[in-house]
C-alpha cells in the first residue's frame, strides 16, 4: 500500500510537470522539461507494479473470497 500511494502521488506530480511544460514550451522554445521519459514510464511502472503487487497479495490472502473485497 505504502509503495502504491507514493507511486501515487509521484504520476500525479510527473503528469503536472508535463503538462506545465507543454504549455511553457509553446511560449518559449528553449524551455528545458523537468522530467526526462525515463522518469516517467519508470512512475508508470512503479504505480503498475504496486497495483500488481497488491493483486496478487490479495489473491493469495488466506481469507474466503467473500472477505477479500
């Protein structure tokens, strides 16, 4: 849960930064972007392997399937 709320709230700061710097980029050509794609497909990826994660805790909680949610 820890590394799916911190991956969390690293896209969301990813996805503003790109968006900003679309729109910056538009006035000003030589405007640097703050995130490289690497950072961004690796925030994507760790929001997927914590959701990944998470799915297969739950398969494998030794609950009934009625309390697994």
């Amino acid at each position: 849960m820890v590394l799916i709320t911190m991956s969390c709230i690293v896209v969301q700061k990813v996805v503003r930064h790109n968006t900003e710097d679309r729109e910056i980029q538009l006035e000003n050509p030589k405007h640097r972007k703050r995130n490289t794609s690497a950072f961004t497909g690796m925030a994507y990826a760790g929001m997927v392997i914590g959701f990944g994660m998470f799915a297969i805790g739950m398969a494998n909680a030794p609950f009934e399937l009625n309390v697994n949610g």
